[in-house]
C-alpha cells in the first residue's frame, strides 16, 4: 500500500488515480483526477467538488498602512499602492515610480495622492 500526504497526493496525482483517506472520521474522503480535473469527495454532509489543474491561483496580498510602507521604501523594498496599482522604489536619494508606459522608473515629481496616502500599500519583494 502506498501512502501520501495531501500535498504529495496532489502534487503527483496521476490521471484515472483514486486516493482515499486513510482518517475515516475526516470530511475529506477521497481525491480522484479525471479529464484533467481533480475531485474532491466528501463525507456524507458535504458534496464532491472538482478542480481545473489549469486554474490559476493569487495569492492573497498583505496590506499595510503609509507608515509602514514609507519604513519599508527607505529600507530599499517596492511598495505598490493598492488604489492605484502604481509601484514605487528608492534610486538613489529619490523616490521612483514604475512609468507602465514607458516600461521604466522615473522620479516622482508628485507627492502620493490623497487616495494612496489615506489607503493601504503592498510591500513588493
């Protein structure tokens, strides 16, 4: 018998492939993949689901408030407003936006604008 954890299980699942659960007492019950779907079997109380192997998944992003973005942009790091989705970095002693039109940094000649000073920002790495 060979045993996987999830992880593995889903990982390197093959098609036409079954897993069970080896915890009876999980709702979570059996995985199977099928016409490049992977299906997820439930217990009595819940129902199968299924996942397109082709779907794409973000990552949820952390948010932090204009302090601590500015600490982070003096320490060298990207921070990205999360209003305007403009990407910020240090050059030098200056402060650099992302021009998307231009595929380049260029230096603020702006200060923020209120939207993105009273909202929250993304720490870039």
């Amino acid at each position: 018998m060979v045993e996987k954890t999830f992880q593995e299980v889903i990982s390197t699942i093959n098609e036409g492939e079954v897993w069970f659960n080896k915890y009876k007492s999980r709702r979570l019950t059996k995985i199977q993949k099928l016409y490049d779907n992977i299906i997820f079997e439930f217990d009595e109380e819940y129902k199968d689901i299924a996942v397109n192997l082709k779907d794409s998944f973000i990552m949820e992003r952390e948010e932090h408030d204009i302090g601590y973005a500015m600490q982070e942009l003096l320490k060298g790091k990207e921070i990205e407003s999360c209003i305007t989705k403009l990407r910020f970095r240090l050059i030098g002693n200056d402060i650099n936006y992302f021009n998307k039109d231009f595929c380049e940094w260029t230096k603020l000649k702006y200060p923020f604008t209120n939207e993105e000073i009273i909202n929250n920002w993304y720490i870039n790495n």
